[in-house]
C-alpha cells in the first residue's frame, strides 16, 4: 500500500511517519509513504533525520493548497493521513488568513484530488478545540462545535468539508480530534516545549491569565496510534474523539515541568490573558475505545519525564528554532 502524509515533517506527521516506517502500525500493511510538506517555520526536515534514508520514504516540498502539485502525489495512492494545517491559537488571533488557506482551502484540496484519483480513504486529524470551551463533562463526537478562535474555526470548516465529501461523493473520510500533545521534536511554541526550552536557559516561563485553564493531555505516540487504529479500521465516515486521560490546569503543568527540573516556581509568571481563552477541553473517547481497542498506554508521569529529557539531550534541534523572528510568539504563553 501506498500512503500519502501531508504535514509529515511537523511534530505529529514526523512521529506517525517514523513509527509507520519502523513497523509500530504493522495493520496498515504500508509499502511506501509519501510526505508532502511546504517545511513552513513548524514543519522540520530533521524531524524525519531517522527515517530519511528509508528507501520506502518518498519526500516532496510543497503547498497542500496547489492542485497540481497535490493531484500529482496522490497518484497512486490508498490512503491519504491529512495532518498538514496551521495550528496556533495566537498566531491566528494575531492574523486568521494563514489559518483559512491552509486549513481550509489546503483541505478542500486534498479531499478534491482524493476523490478525482479514486483513493481508498481519507484520515483528516483535527482538534478537540472545535468542540468550544466545556464548563463540566466531555466531549462526544456528535456534540454540536461551538469553535471559539480563529484557529478552532478553520478546523471546525476542515471538518465539515471531510464530512461533506463523505456525504455527498462517497468518499471514505474518517475524522480525528486528540487533545493537547506533548512529545519529542514539538516546535517550541507550544506550551510543553516552550516551557521546557525556557526554563533550561534560566528564564521565566509565561503564564495566561490565572492559569487555571484545563486540559487533556496525551503523549504523541498515543495520539498517532490511535490514528493509525483509524485508518486501519475506522467506519467510512465517522469521527473519533482521542484521549488521553490526563486533565490538568496550565498552572499545574506549568509547576509539574519547573518541579521536574528541580527549579523554583518562582520562575513562573502570570501574563495578560489571551483573547477569547477556553477555559476547558475534555474529550470522551469511548467510541475509539469500545470500536478499534484504543487505550493510551503511555503514563503522564514517564511521557513528561522523557519529553523534558529529550529536550535537555537535544538542544541542537530546537536552539535554531528559537530565531528572532519568531521571539514575539516565543515569548507568549501557549498551549497550541
């Protein structure tokens, strides 16, 4: 089989191809990938360095948004795992044309070049955050979205149109919502990442509003298994909420990671809440659970532990990210 992963040099397109290519999703029976990736400031070459000399990887530079360039690597191909999109919160506060294009537009695309070269199926990898914020339960799959940011808005329409093509043309699509990950070679804007790369240069890490803010946590590697559980045998199109079991405030993380590191929490210091902030996410995750065996395997305690480790081991990946250009948002708080 043929696969097609666009995004695939961000932080979870790179950790589902790796995986894919050291045999971790044995049931998805993959002979070749195909990763499609335009390598914007998120998206890394030296996310895929284990795997870049695998003869069975096949990479393209491009834009999930140019027809042509993705009618031609679809050719071929059975499935196609979407990941490529912009994915943060303040960046699309900050400017939303970014977010329309490539999560929209970029969708439309790849579900209008699926369908024209008959592929199998189509995994689209979305976001709790569509969902709004929750003041008490969680999340199932047919609960109305109720999208509160730009970034959440863009998704919500990547949705609806993975959703519509399904409808409409037959087209086997399947939709994924996962809660906040952490992991290794996540762009240090994120909240985990940002927090870690801070603190272990000695600098204080900023926190939104009374940091009070809940939610979800689950490690990559549970994340992608979960996809990967989707595109083997997910139903023609339904959506399937990912968890991750692990509920906790931005202020608790926040101390979790200083404690981690044996530093004071002193170092963290509340800032200026960001506009339209959802207070929280929680997702039910039952259908993935009881329909394709889904658990998350990975305890937040020794995913955390091994993130920070492999943060302190590997400065030379993220210390060039850390560019002035990008110092305005690196210095923000962030949970996306």
């Amino acid at each position: 089989m043929r696969m097609l992963v666009t995004g695939g040099a961000g932080f979870i397109g790179s950790h589902f191809v790796r995986q894919t290519l050291s045999g971790g999703y044995p049931g998805l029976g993959c002979d070749e990938v195909v990763v499609l990736d335009k390598l914007t400031y998120a998206g890394n070459l030296s996310s895929l360095s284990p795997v870049l000399d695998d003869p069975r990887l096949r990479f393209a530079q491009g834009d999930v948004c140019d027809r042509e360039t993705v009618a031609e690597m679809v050719r071929g191909v059975s499935l196609i795992v979407h990941f490529a999109a912009e994915t943060h919160v303040d960046r699309s506060i900050a400017d939303g044309g970014d977010f329309v294009r490539s999560n929209v537009l970029g969708t439309h695309t790849v579900l209008d070049a699926a369908l024209e070269a008959g592929v199998d199926k189509v995994v689209l990898v979305s976001t709790d955050e569509v969902y709004g914020s929750l003041s008490e339960g969680s999340a199932a799959e047919d609960r109305p979205l109720a999208p509160n940011s730009p970034y959440a808005a863009s998704k919500a329409a990547s949705d609806h149109f993975a959703r519509a093509y399904h409808r409409t043309f037959g087209l086997d699509t399947c939709i994924t919502r996962c809660s906040n990950n952490y992991g290794p070679y996540q762009f240090p804007e994120k909240l985990v990442p940002l927090f870690i790369t801070r603190l272990l240069d000695g600098l204080t890490v900023p926190l939104y509003g009374d940091g009070r803010h809940v939610r979800e946590w689950v490690h990559v590697d549970d994340h992608c298994r979960g996809i990967a559980l989707v595109a083997e045998r997910g139903s023609p199109g339904a959506t399937y909420n990912i968890g991750g079991d692990t509920e906790l405030s931005n202020v608790r993380m926040a101390g979790t990671l200083v404690s981690q590191l044996g530093l004071d929490e002193s170092l963290v210091r509340f800032v200026e809440d960001r506009q339209g902030h959802d207070r929280r996410y929680s997702l039910d995750d039952s259908r993935i659970r009881r329909e394709l065996g889904y658990r998350p395997s990975v305890p937040f305690e020794e995913g955390i532990e091994s993130t920070i480790r492999w943060y302190t081991e590997n400065r030379s990946w993220w210390e060039p990210l850390r560019a002035p250009a990008h110092r305005d948002l690196l210095g923000t708080s962030a949970e996306r």
